[in-house]
C-alpha cells in the first residue's frame, strides 16, 4: 500500500512542484528541509523512475539559485540591520565572518556556502549588503547552486538504485543519509571556524598595545613620590 502510494505521487507533477518550493525557502529559512527534498526526490526517481532524475536536478539548482539571488537582493535592499534577529549577537559574528571571507574572495565563500545552510544564508545577505557586484555573485551562484543539486539529487539516487524494488525504504534512507551528510558538514564548518579562531591573531588592536594596565606609579599624570 504505501509503495502503491509513492509511485501514485511520483507520477504527478506535484514532487517537483514541492522540491522547488523547498529549497527556495530553505534558501531563506534555514530550516525547512531543502536538501532532505531533493534527496528524497533523487531516491524516488531512481526507485520508480518518476519524476526524471534530470528533472530534480534541474528544479532543484533553479530553486537554489532563485533562493540565493533572493537572499542577495534583500541583503542590499535592507541591509544587515533591519530586523531584530538580524541583530543578535551570534547573527551579528556571522554576518562579520561573511564579510571578512567575502573581502577575501567572492568565488570560493559563496560556492562553499551553498552547501551549509546557515553559512548560506550569512554570506549571501552579506553579498548583497556589502554591494558584491551582482554579476560576479550570480555567476558563482548559479555555479554552486547547480553543483549542490546535483550533490545532493545523486546521494538520494545512489540509495534508490541499491533499492529499486522497494522505494519506501529507498527514501527513508535518503533521508536518513540527508540528516546524517548535514549534521557532519555543521560539525566539520565548526571546528574549521574553531580552528582559525586559535591561530588567527586579532587584528583590531595595534602590535605596541597594552596588555595589562600600568603600574599605579607610572600612570600618566601622576608623579611618583619622593621621601
């Protein structure tokens, strides 16, 4: 019964309709669950082959990329200070994190943050508040958002080609697989940051700066006194 279900739902046009609608806001709230959708969708095409394979990798990389040029214009329509959560304390590191790499190199930080959903969602506002030509940001979105797609559309086939004659557990295990891949990307992002926190020296006080505070006898404006 629930086989006979999925290939009824496989065969409508409706999984597509749902894959784009989820991944364009996942772009935008991080926790809809953008990459589980397309990595069910990859299971089932593979399984049942409805809906086409092609056919969720490209919907997918559409909705990523729409999601992300989105992002980017609220980002220069509004800024990073607009609304209260924008303000957070936590926000406010990511957002400084986005502009420090993007400072650095607008390719390499947007490609890596498509696949990180909060990173994501810092470093493409932060594009568009920081004004990252919209010619360059696009480019390497539509690049990375093609490249995630696909990513995270064959994981899903991979399982659903090991399991063709049961789909149901093909897509529950590619959900499982898209949990598991997500997690362990979160933790890898984390300790990189971690990591270049320890051995990045601050840059915001100069090299002759006092670490401690004066001797009370040296104070500026204060003698030392004499028996």
């Amino acid at each position: 019964m629930p086989a006979d279900l999925l290939d009824a739902i496989s065969g409508g046009p409706w999984v597509l309709a749902v894959v784009y609608a989820l991944v364009l806001l996942d772009s935008v709230v991080v926790v809809v669950p953008g990459e589980i959708a397309v990595t069910a969708a990859g299971a089932l095409a593979a399984a049942t082959g409805q809906p086409p394979l092609l056919a969720v990798v490209g919907v997918a990389a559409i909705a990523a990329f729409c999601g992300d040029a989105l992002c980017y214009a609220i980002g220069r329509r509004i800024g990073l200070r607009r609304w209260r959560w924008m303000r957070h304390r936590r926000v406010e590191q990511a957002f400084a994190w986005a502009g420090a790499r993007l400072s650095r190199g607008t390719a390499t930080v947007v490609f890596t943050a498509r696949f990180i959903p909060f990173a994501r969602l810092a470093v493409n506002l932060t594009a568009g508040a920081t004004r990252v030509p919209a010619a360059r940001f696009l480019a390497v979105a539509l690049v990375a958002a093609s490249a995630w797609a696909g990513y995270q559309s064959v994981i899903g086939a991979a399982i659903g080609v090991l399991l063709p004659d049961a789909p149901v557990v093909a897509v529950v295990l590619s959900v499982a697989a898209a949990l598991a891949l997500g997690a362990a990307i979160d933790l890898i992002a984390a300790a990189l940051a971690r990591r270049r926190e320890r051995v990045t020296p601050p840059r915001d006080r100069p090299a002759d700066a006092r670490t401690t505070s004066p001797r009370p006898d040296t104070r500026p404006g204060r003698r030392g006194r004499h028996p």
